[in-house]
C-alpha cells in the first residue's frame, strides 16, 4: 500500500538561511527570539512558528577559530506554542495506515497544557566548547521579556555546529517550533585545504521532519502538528524539510559542491542516498567531515548510504562536473522508524514502507543547470591534529557503564532512562543486578562483570565526575529495541569500539529505581546488525548512535572547561522523558576534597 502525497515534491528552491558573520560584527552579535510566519511548501498557508530572528532555520552564523563570540539572545516571544501537541487513540487508521503518515489528529485532541505553553527558552551550541555558565543547562530558563548574554571562546577546530532550544522537558515542542539555526567555525588548516566557503557552492543542509494539520475537508492546513500514537511515544512527521522547505530543489553547475548537513529532527534517523537514472550514485560522495570536524582522510560513503541519527552531521564534497544540464539527481531516504539499524539495499531505495512509518521517502532534488565546470580534487589528507587515543593512554582510567532501557508503564507512555551503574564485588550480591557474561575458551559461560544501577533520573544525585585534562572510557549498553544517538555536552569524543550482546530482562527487571538483567557478549542468530564502526565514526563525535543489542565504547576526555553539563539521548522525546543526566567536571586539584 502507498499514499497519494497531498504536496507536489520538487517544486520549492531550496532556501538558504542568511549568514551571520561574526567578523562584520567585531564578535558581538544579537538574535531575537520571536513568533513568525512561515510557508513550508508552496501549496500550504503559511505556518505559525517560533524561530530565531524569527525565522525557520535561524540565521547561519560563521565564527573564526580563536576569535570570542559574544551574543545576546533577546527573548521576544508572543503568544503560546504554535504547535497543536496530540495524541492519537489509535496507532492506525480504520484502513490499517498508521497515523503518524497521515496528516491532521487522526482523532487526538489537542494537548491543553502545550496550547497554553509560553515561550519559555533556553539556548545551547550543541557541539561547542563552551564554559558551563553558557552551555544551555536545560533549567536556566529565560522568559519571553528576558534576555541572556553568552561567551562562546571558539578555542576549536572548524566544524559545523548547530544552536538550539534545550527547555528541560519541552525541547521536542520548542525545535519543532522552529528554535533551531546552523554555527560554523572557519580556521586556518581548512582554508589551507581549498574547499568551497560560502554560497554558491557550500550550503548548509538542515534535515526535519514536520507534520501539518487538516481542515474539516480533510485538506492540508499549515497547521504545525506533533502527534503520537499509543504505541509510538516518538513523533515521525511525514514530510521532510530541508532548510525548512518540503522536498526543495535545487539548481547546481556541473562543479563541486560542499554540502554541509545536519540532521535536526526530533527523532528521525535518516540513511541518504542519492540516485540517478534509478540508481544509487553515491561514487561522487566522499565525505570529509563529521561531528567535530574534518577526518584525517576522504572516506567514501557506507555502501547502504550515509546514515544520519538526531544531531549527527556530515560534511560532504559532491562532484557534479561530469552531468549535462537538465540530469536530475533525488536523495532518497531510506531509514525507517524508529530505527534499529537494520540493513536496506540501496537500489530500492525510494520504497515507501508505511509499517516503518516511511510513507514518503523524497528528501530533496538536484538539477543539473549550465555553467562553467569547477571540479575540484579531493584533498587526499585533510587533518592531522587528532589521533586515536594509545592504549598506555587509555590504560588504568576510569571505565563508565550507562544502560539504555525502557520501563514499561500501564497509563503513560514507557518511560526510556539511562542507568548510571556501579561495577559490584562478588561478596555484594544482594538486590537486582545487570550480569555479564562471556563464552570462555572451554565454550562454558563465565561471569566477568556485575553491575547495580545507582542512578536514572536526571535530578539523582550527580554521579560522574570526570577529572579535568584526564581520558575516560564510556560504554553505553542499549537493552531497547531502537537505536539511540547519545550525545555529551562539551568535548568531542572518539569511538572505540561496537559490540555484540543479547540480553534477557526477567518480568519486572525494570523498575523505577532498579536494574536486573544478563548480558551475554556475541552476536545472537536473528541479528542483523554487522555491529562495525564506518570509516566516517573514526573522526571527532559528539553524538554515537548505539543500536539495539549493542555496546558501544567510546573515549572522551574533557580538557577546557569545569562545570556542570549533561548528556542525554537526542531523540527529543526520549530526552524529554528522563533520558538525560548531569555531569560534573573537575580540576584533578579538588579532587582530595571531594567525597
């Protein structure tokens, strides 16, 4: 079964956000918070929306490297959310498509307590090296009428970097308002390298996903709607939007061309690939960048396509110089929701797949227009200021074990926590514990760890406390069945390692405060999962997605700034229901004084 779209994909310019350049502005600049209108889609009415300048994405701004941006963000917000907040009755339709390919409530009634929501804000530069006071601690709130002043030092690598709004437990209406805008930091070794800077052929490319209300003639309003369904607590919009346009187009030269891309949904995992005459046409990618910058080398793309979770960027070099005016070009998604990784031929791509919530998979169209052919050479290195951490660096510091789960709950949606756990002594057995075992030479099973859950909620006592300039080894255990994007707040981090595991969780494993379950290291018979790191994970990340049977370790060490931060799952509406907890970084000197 597929549906008939009620929007004509390809026929908006893909818009371009205005560039702020912190520069022109001798490093001190002001954004305004504000309600504004905004069209989607050239068949829609114009949408209400909160944005910053009032617009969808906000302003792109640039920073050099080495250079402190200081930026007043000015609370101008009227008025309550301007997004109706629903949940359906029913996960499907009477005809069996699920409501959350649909537009409209699909029966829901609009939440009363996010109607009546103001414009509550909170700021953070997501991937920024930013000290505490400026980070956008999810309760430093400030009011329509309020303003807050930030220091961003911009002591890091260039990259692409994004800001947005980080409202303890509403950042999932407040993004998908609109509260969202693209940073990047320029320095001397990337210029060195030659690549495109600024339009026409580097663009930045903002992926969400949005849905639209319905009128009482069933036609598409431009109504903002967030709907979710009693099965699905995750809102997976229909429509994609590339820099807030529905399915843009975009006129290119036969030249090379730097895309810049972010995905900024809530909880949307996208795997792009591009096609041509039907086929997949992902030999004239390379990427060169991720999360915290550009890699030490090109690497080409994942066979399957680029796979892009919340918050997960890629800086790509696409060469169109060898394609006559008038070829066209479509990036295909081809992830389904939620998403657990699970493979999918890159020749099918185009599918529609209404179980995996995937009832248009058009992202957004390229068109080949005359012009003169700038084709550039790849760079063959491009960074050398990072390398794996060595395992003498790594030997004897402090581990880290954080369980994913999902608590199951009668009356609400299920509730996804992280356990913060503590490794326990064989003597000290009492209670719900988390087993892990091995397979040992002699093909017998052998207990190599035991773990008690000593914190969940995010307002439980802090318990990590990372010594300033000193590298930790996390691991992040998925017992769900999705796929997370965990993402930490202020220094990037390298991944180390997936890893294989089944689980069994006994009946009532998951309480509110408790954690039984028996881990088992391998790869069970119906795993799809490879469980590799790709050639593009090998770069600085602040966002790894750990997918379902997984374990996945990484190293991160946290050498600029003490404070309190946090670090959550960034699908929104898990962060929203507790899947965050706070960190505490330390100078090493205090450490003696601490308890």
């Amino acid at each position: 079964m597929s549906l008939t779209s009620p929007l004509t994909p390809f026929v908006d310019p893909l818009p371009l956000p205005p560039r702020l350049l912190a520069r022109e502005h001798e490093g001190r600049l002001t954004v305004r918070m504000r309600a504004g209108r905004h069209r989607f889609h050239r068949d829609l009415p114009e949408s209400r929306v909160w944005g910053y300048d009032g617009a969808v994405p906000g302003p792109t701004i640039e920073a050099e490297r080495g250079h402190p941006v200081r930026l007043e963000w000015i609370n101008e917000i009227e008025g309550t959310l301007p997004v109706t907040v629903t949940r359906a009755p029913t996960e499907t339709r009477a005809d069996g498509v699920p409501v959350q390919c649909l537009p409209g409530l699909s029966g829901g009634a609009p939440d009363p307590d996010a109607a009546s929501l103001p414009g509550f804000a909170v700021v953070h530069l997501h991937g920024g090296l930013t000290a505490a006071a400026y980070d956008g601690w999810a309760e430093n709130i400030f009011a329509p009428g309020q303003h807050a002043v930030s220091d961003y030092s911009m002591c890091q690598r260039a990259a692409l970097l994004w800001y947005h709004d980080h409202v303890m437990g509403v950042t999932r209406f407040t993004v998908y308002a609109g509260l969202a805008g693209l940073w990047i930091i320029r320095d001397r070794c990337e210029r060195a390298l030659d690549l495109p800077e600024g339009p026409p052929f580097e663009l930045p490319l903002l992926l969400q996903d949005r849905n639209f209300g319905e009128d009482a003639e069933g036609r598409i309003t431009g109504e903002l709607v967030h709907k979710t369904d009693p099965g699905t607590m995750e809102a997976f919009a229909p429509f994609t939007t590339v820099n807030g346009k529905v399915w843009p187009i975009l006129d290119v030269q036969p030249s090379t061309y730097r895309l810049r891309v972010i995905n900024g949904s809530n909880a949307r995992t996208f795997r792009l690939v591009l096609m041509r005459d039907g086929q997949p046409d992902l030999d004239r990618i390379w990427q060169i960048g991720t999360d915290g910058g550009l890699l030490g080398v090109p690497v080409e793309l994942p066979a399957e396509g680029l796979v892009l979770a919340p918050a997960e960027r890629a800086d790509l070099l696409v060469d169109f110089s060898d394609l006559k005016p008038g070829k066209e070009l479509t990036l295909l998604n081809t992830a389904t929701a939620p998403f657990a990784g699970r493979p999918f031929p890159p020749q099918c791509a185009g599918k529609t797949d209404l179980d995996g919530l995937l009832p248009y998979p058009d992202v957004m169209r390229f068109q080949v227009v005359r012009g003169p052919s700038l084709r550039r050479e790849t760079p063959y290195q491009l960074a050398s200021d990072f390398t794996p951490p060595t395992d003498a660096e790594l030997a004897d510091v402090v581990h880290r074990v954080v369980a994913l789960v999902e608590q199951d709950l009668d009356e609400a949606p299920n509730m996804l926590t992280m356990r913060e756990l503590t490794a326990v002594d064989d003597d000290d057995l009492k209670g719900p514990l988390i087993t892990v075992v091995h397979e040992g030479p002699d093909g017998t099973d052998r207990t190599t760890a035991r773990f008690r859950t000593i914190a969940c909620h995010f307002e439980d006592t802090a318990t990590f406390f990372p010594m300033l300039g000193q590298y930790e080894v996390w691991q992040f255990i998925n017992l769900t069945g999705d796929t997370h994007p965990m993402h930490i707040h202020l220094n990037p981090f390298q991944v180390l390692a997936r890893q294989p595991i089944t689980f069994a969780i006994p009946e009532g494993g998951i309480t509110d405060r408790a954690t039984a379950a028996s881990i088992r290291h391998g790869r069970g018979t119906d795993d799809e999962l490879e469980h590799v790191l790709d050639a593009n994970e090998l770069g600085l990340k602040d966002t790894v997605r750990v997918n379902p049977n997984e374990i996945v370790e990484i190293a991160v060490r946290f050498d600029t700034y003490c404070g309190r931060y946090m670090y959550h799952c960034h699908i929104l509406e898990h962060e929203d229901r507790d899947m965050m907890r706070p960190i505490v970084i330390m100078p090493i000197r205090l450490g003696p004084f601490m308890s």
